[in-house]
C-alpha cells in the first residue's frame, strides 16, 4: 500500500503545525493493518467452523499451526529483506531452504553427525547462502529481483544435482523428532520454541535497538540514512544474511517435522513468502510496517489453508484464494485508511 | 527584421506563495536579434524562462508573440507557437537515438498511424545541415554522445520547425572552450535565419561575443537593459547594490583557535586545491555559482565524498573520513541540500528524525536502544528549536517546510558537534522562520561551534557570516572578510571580473 503523504500547504503560516493527517472519525483504528487482519481472522475462523464443525477442535488448531512455522519463518525473512528497501526482495528462500535441508541430510545421512550438530552447521551454511544474495545485490550491484532469481534458480538446483533426484534421512536420533513432532502444553515445538520466538525477537530488535531503526531508516531514504552515518551496503547485506539463516531455520525445522530432506521442500514458499509479507502490511518499497502484522497475516493464511482444506478445497483454489485475500485486504485497506503505515 | 518585436513583455510579474520571484519586467526581443539576460543566483532568471517556455503561466503582465497575445498552457504549446528552451541540464531518452530524441512527442505518422521513420530522417538530416551537424549522429544512442553533442542535439530538436524564440539556459556552463565557440556559431546562424536568441549566462567574457544586447535582472526586477560591449564594473554595480541589512552581520575580530583546516583537497571533476580555515565559534559562508562545486566539497569534508588528495586537520588532529559515520564521530556535523530527498524520513515521527544522528550514543549491549534517553534527548531538541510538532510521535511530514528544517537542524545538535556545515540551510522556507534559523545560526558560533554555510543566497551570507569564501570552477578563489566582504567584491569573484580594468578575467 502507498501511504498518502501529508503536505503541509504553502498557506501554513509560519510556525503553525500543519493540520492533522486527515482521516475519517473513527477509521484510524482499521486503519491499522494489524486491527484490520485481526478482525479478519475472526471472521474467517467463524466462517471456517461453521463451514466444518471440526475447524474449531483443539487437535486441528494445533496441527494447522504447524503447517505455518516453516512458511512463518519465511515470511519473517522475507519482510526483512523487503523493509530495508532498495528493491529489496529474496526470492531464493525457498531455495535456500530445500538447499540448506539437503545440506543437513547430508551431514547426517553420509558423514553419520548427529542431527542437532548438522542443524547448526545447516543455519551457518543458510546463512553463507544469504551472504551470496548480499554480496549480489550490495557489493556487485545486481538488482535484488535479478540477483535473488538466479539463486533461486541455482540453489534449486544445487540441491537437485546433491541429492541426485533421491532424498536423505537420518534424522531421528536423539531425540531430533521433538522440534518437528513434538508438542509443549499441547502447542507444536516449532511454533512455540522456534516460530514465536523468532518473531517476538525480531519484532523487538526492530523497535527497540540500533539496528532495527537503522533498517527502517534505509528502507525509508537510503540517501538520507547515509548521511546519518548508517552503512547502507552493510546493513542490507545483514539482512540477506538474516533471511538465509530464517530459511535454514525452516529447513532444520521441516527435517525434524517430516523427517527426510527433499530438494523440492521449499519449492514455490518465495512468492507465498512474499506475499505474507505485504499482507502482513510491509510496504513493498521498504521502511514501512510491522513484522506484528506480518505474524497476524501468518495465522490468517494458516486459517484460511487449513479451513479450506476441511471444507474440501481444493490447493489450486486455495492459492487463488490466497491472490484474492491480498488484493482485498490492500484495496480495503486504502478506502478505510488514509493514514499511513508507520514504524 | 520587421518593426514589430518577435517577443515583448510588458509587466511581467510572477509570485511562489509569498515569494516575489518577478515584478514588472518588460522588454522586447526583435527577429534576429541576440538578447542575454544577466542576473546572480535567484534573481529570477529561471522563472522569466518558465514562463516564456510554458511552464508556469505568469500573474501580471502581457506576453506577445509577434503582435498576438502569447499565453501557452503547457511547454507543448510554447513550443507549437514557436518558443523553444534548451535547459541547462538537459534532459533526454539517453538509450534512444538521436533521430528518436529529435521527435520525441511528435512523432510524425502516416495515413495507417505508423511511425513514418523516412520522412523523419529527412527532415532531421535538413535541420542538421542547416546546423551544420553531422548526420551521422543520428542513429547513435543519445547517451554515447559527448554533452556539447547532445546540447546541439537539443538545439536541433528546438528549432526543427517554425522557431521563432530560442531560449538557451545557460548553455556553455559545461561545455569547453572549442564547444562553446561552436555553439556560437550555431546561435549566430539561427539569429541570421531570423530567429529571436534569449540567452541565459554568468560568463561576461562571452557576452560580447554572443549577444546584442543584454538585460540584468536583480531580485525579480528588471534594473537595466543596454548595448554590449559594456564594462564589466559597471555590470556589477548594477547587479550588486542592494541594500542590505547590516546591523546583524558579524565582525569576529578575536582570534580564535583552528578548528578545520583543508590544504590541497582534490578530487577530479569536483573541485581542486582546495585551502580552508575555519575557526572555532566563526561563521564562513562558501559562495559560488551552481555547480562551482561548493556541495562536492562539503561532502567531501563530511567523509561522504572522500578526496583522492590533499590533508584535513579537526582540532589539531590529523582528519581522514572515510565514511559520514567517521566524520560524525569525529564532530562534524552536515545538513543537507535537500531536505526532502536527502535530509528527512518520511514515513517515521519528528521524534525519530531528531534521533537517527544519535542512535551510536544510546546504543547498548545488542544494540538495545536506552529509549529514556532518547526521549529527554528528543524533547531537548523539540524545545531548543521550538519545533511545532504537538508529540514526538507526530509524523514529520505533517510539518510545515520550515519546522521540518528545524527538525533536521535539532538532529544535528544532538550529536554536539565542533564543525556544522550547512548545505542551503534557508532554501524553500518561509520568512519568520528564516529570520529564526538565522538567528539559531549565530547562537551556535556564539557557543563556540563552528560553522560553513553553503548558500547561493548572498543577502543570507552577508547578514550572518565572519567571512565569505568564494568557489569557482572547483577552485576557491576568494577569501574575503571586513571591508572586502560586500556584495560587489564577492561577484566579481564568482563571475571572474577582474578588478582592476573592468575587464574579463584571465
């Protein structure tokens, strides 16, 4: 969404501040993204359960959230990239994510280490796969959507030619099953020890620490943040790098919940990604949103998925709905909003 | 020739909000003739062509083409009337090609609409023989061309058909000594061909050459209108003159310490050999023309624009930034040209914009921010400059154009800095506020900072600085302080008037 700048007129008399953003009474609460996809899930989940009177029971709630920590992740990764502005976009993170799988599988399949050892050398290679897309896009000057194809592309295969059409195992040791299968108070272990942490820590860097604002300040003028003295390339590189560990988190997570790496696991999870993200309220130019709605447009997607999927829809319709749920919750978003998404 | 002009304004005015930018000029162009029209930074040149091109429609006065009324809604329709205006940064289609630049928004077609790319050839290989181009431009990408090219480019395209008025903005600024006699010529051949030559310049020295007669334009107003040659003294007496309000300029008689000093700063294409001084609590203004290369400097001094010669000293010690976050550091503090584009974040709160500069001092473990700080911090600021913003929170976009300066110069000292330069601190800002930015200004130095203040408005410098240095050309070629500093002196440094005969400058 564009957010309507406010110009103060050239009537402003000297020192009067300009008047208030103008907005409709009332509307400034929907106006924010974040009240706007709540109230959404709500309505969808009511939708949802009348549809199935299975959708509400506590099993299936539980099993829909695991569908959304790998895809979550993503998300996150991706709304990184994107608010850092520049045309910032990773369309490799699928890649990334089937890639640094397979680079776990084989760890733990031909070098025999255990799967938590493999796991942190996973993250480690997610984030050197990250670095790539950095180094592309901030030191060679490639543009993010040219630069992050090519990797998906080349990652993709990459991971193909490794496990040469076959997928690997052994990831069922010592306990490694927990992450993806298990459950703590009845809530999936990757939801609460890996989704919900990740979120709550980036959503609190960005508030609250130097760097966070530093993203929001490139994202908004790179010129202008230069000349405050913030390392544009640097910073924009970190979170190419930030959005490859967050893959390699979803692949260490997928492997443990299916317990095989496949070359194809996160084939198409980019543009799903992507599309979360600005659900979720980021502006697709950088600077503007937060990762909050980001979370909230994880569980409405989730929601939607998985109501559909008991109500006997079909995938092909499903991802037409996802489309039509983007292109909705923007355009109503702009006629109830005028004001701006801020950080 | 005829009897009637080609072009004649009569009380022409123009006003921007509650800046007059143009009052009641009149004058007259005949077919033929070479008119160059005089005035410094500001003094409503651009304008008077904007108006004549078909920019902005003018408020008062009558413009006649000929014996018609002459008021175009759009450049499109200046130019359809025969009024064309080659800019002085020109702007093009560089990856098209010459002949598709030519017809750009006037295409020519045949009966079917298609594009009749024959027809267009000929007519541009005509227009360019009568301008003794070569045809053999045409068909190269109009970025491969060297700037005097596609500067003819653009004159061809301007008189392709039915000129009457050629308006050129000060079109040998970039070009080089053999380039420039070229554009003469052309000029000299479109004047004989019968067109009307409005021609936009600093350089004296060719106003001889080019031009028939001259006007000068001062603060808007139209101060005189003569026969060239003319001595060069008496262009500045009429060019200068003002009255200028000199109860608030500044004489910094105590000695202070060196804050900053430059020697042999050098970067190509930029500026050269650059030696400066600025003294701990003084004020020195950096005047020039656009483009002397004053902005490149400041950047460079800033760590944003690193020379590729020459020694800094802060303080006393050994000065190299690398980077803008060094020169921070370091105590340098630098507001930008641009607000809009350089200076705030739009999308975040006043509060925000006041703290980017500051965030390394309120950065702990992690990064994690001390936010009490941050805000005693903000709210200093706020009062300190009497910021208009009802909250911190208050998006900075919903200030006025003077607060949000305001708001960029409390971002600025918060970092507590030794050396602040200020890119055009004034520029687009309403009166009052002026008046109080420029007082801030004097607080600063009064507190022992120190300050280099770009402007290309003179009256600005005058009133507030101990000093005023002059850049042209990427070189500074004037210092000048007590009685030199004056308004004549200083343009004849910028327009490189020698003092002594009146003559051009060697």
């Amino acid at each position: 969404m564009t957010a309507p700048t406010h110009r103060p007129t050239a009537a402003t008399p000297p020192g009067a501040p300009a008047s208030r953003p103008a907005g409709r009474p009332g509307s400034a609460l929907f106006a924010d993204r974040r009240v706007f996809l709540l109230a959404l899930i709500v309505v969808v989940g009511a939708v949802m359960s009348l549809l199935s009177p299975y959708f509400l029971q506590v099993d299936n709630l539980l099993s829909m959230t695991q569908y959304g920590a790998v895809i979550g992740l993503l998300a996150l990764g991706q709304a990184l990239v994107i608010l850092g502005g520049g045309g910032g976009i990773d369309l490799s993170i699928g890649s990334s994510l089937s890639l640094s799988g397979v680079f776990m599988g084989l760890l733990t399949q031909s070098a025999g280490l255990s799967p938590w050892l493999a796991a942190v050398l996973a993250l480690v290679f997610g984030a050197f796969l990250g670095l790539i897309n950095g180094i592309l896009v901030g030191v060679i000057g490639i543009p993010p959507l040219i630069a992050t194809l090519s990797t998906l592309y080349f990652y993709g295969s990459l991971a193909n030619v490794i496990t040469n059409g076959k997928q690997f195992g052994g990831f069922d040791r010592q306990g490694f099953s927990f992450l993806g299968q298990g459950a703590v108070a009845g809530v999936p272990v990757q939801v609460l020890l890996v989704l919900i942490p990740a979120f709550a820590i980036a959503a609190w860097a960005m508030k609250r620490t130097r760097s966070g604002q530093h993203t929001y300040e490139v994202g908004t003028s790179d010129r202008a943040a230069a000349l405050v003295g913030v390392d544009v390339r640097r910073l924009r590189i970190g979170l190419y790098v930030l959005a490859g560990v967050l893959a390699a988190v979803g692949a260490v997570v997928t492997n443990s919940w299916l317990l095989t790496a496949r070359p194809s696991a996160g084939t198409g999870f980019e543009l799903q990604a992507i599309t979360i993200a600005v659900l979720g309220g980021i502006n697709i130019f950088g600077g503007r949103g937060h990762l909050s709605g980001v979370f909230l447009a994880v569980v409405l997607v989730v929601v939607v998925n998985t109501g559909l999927q008991l109500a006997g829809v079909g995938n092909s319709v499903q991802v037409g709905i996802l489309g039509a749920l983007l292109i909705v919750s923007v355009l109503l978003n702009r006629v109830i909003g005028p004001r701006g998404e801020r950080p | 020739m005829t009897t009637t002009p080609t072009i004649t304004l009569h009380g022409v005015g123009k006003s921007f909000g509650a800046t007059r930018a143009l009052s009641d000029v009149s004058f007259s162009v005949a077919a033929g003739e070479r008119l160059a029209v005089l005035g410094e930074n500001g003094a409503g040149k651009s304008t008077l062509m904007k108006i004549l091109a078909g920019v902005h429609p003018a408020d008062t006065g009558t413009v006649r083409l000929g014996a018609d009324p002459y008021t175009p809604a759009s450049p499109a329709a200046a130019m359809a009337q025969g009024v064309s205006i080659v800019y002085q940064e020109p702007s093009f289609f560089e990856h098209l090609t010459v002949l598709e630049n030519i017809f750009t928004g006037r295409e020519l077609v045949d009966v079917l609409g298609q594009l009749a790319w024959r027809r267009m050839r000929r007519q541009a290989t005509e227009a360019f023989a009568d301008l003794k181009l070569d045809p053999g431009l045409l068909d190269r990408p109009m970025g491969s061309l060297s700037l005097a090219e596609q500067q003819q480019v653009l004159i061809a395209r301007a008189v392709h058909d039915r000129c009457r008025v050629l308006i050129l903005d000060e079109p040998t600024s970039i070009l080089t000594a053999n380039e420039a006699e070229r554009l003469f010529d052309v000029v000299d051949r479109l004047a004989a061909a019968g067109v009307a030559i409005l021609y936009i310049t600093h350089r004296f020295d060719e106003l001889a050459r080019v031009a028939d007669r001259f006007v000068i334009l001062k603060d808007g107003v139209l101060v005189a209108d003569l026969p060239t040659p003319a001595d060069h003294n008496e262009i500045i007496r009429l060019m200068s003159g003002r009255q200028i309000d000199t109860v608030s300029a500044r004489e910094n008689t105590v000695a202070a310490a060196e804050l900053l000093t430059v020697r042999g700063l050098h970067r190509p294409g930029e500026f050269e050999d650059i030696d400066l001084t600025v003294h701990e609590g003084e004020i020195v203004g950096l005047y020039g023309l656009v483009g002397a290369g004053r902005t490149e400097l400041a950047l460079s001094i800033f760590g944003d624009n690193p020379a590729s010669a020459g020694a800094m000293t802060l303080s006393g010690s050994s000065y190299r930034p690398g980077s803008a976050r060094e020169a921070i550091a370091a105590g340098v503090a630098y507001l930008p040209e641009d607000r809009k584009t350089q200076g705030i974040f739009p999308a975040m709160s006043t509060g925000k914009n006041i703290a980017a500069a500051s965030l390394d001092r309120f950065a702990g473990g992690l990064g994690r921010l001390d936010r009490t700080g941050l805000n005693t911090m903000v709210a200093e600021g706020i009062s300190r400059l009497r910021i208009k913003a009802p909250t911190p929170d208050f998006p900075i976009t919903g200030l006025s154009g003077g607060h949000q300066q305001k708001t960029l110069f409390a971002r600025w000292l918060a970092t507590d800095p030794k050396l602040f330069i200020l890119d055009e601190p004034t520029r687009g800002i309403d009166v009052g506020t002026k008046a109080e930015i420029h007082s801030q200004i004097i607080g600063f130095a009064d507190q022992g900072m120190g300050v280099l203040i770009i402007s290309s408005e003179l009256p600005e410098l005058l009133a507030v600085c101990d000093r005023i240095l002059v850049m042209r050309a990427g070189r500074l070629v004037a210092d000048l302080r007590g009685e030199d500093r004056n308004e004549a002196a200083i343009l004849r440094a910028t327009l490189g008037v020698d003092d002594a005969d009146g003559k051009e400058g060697t």
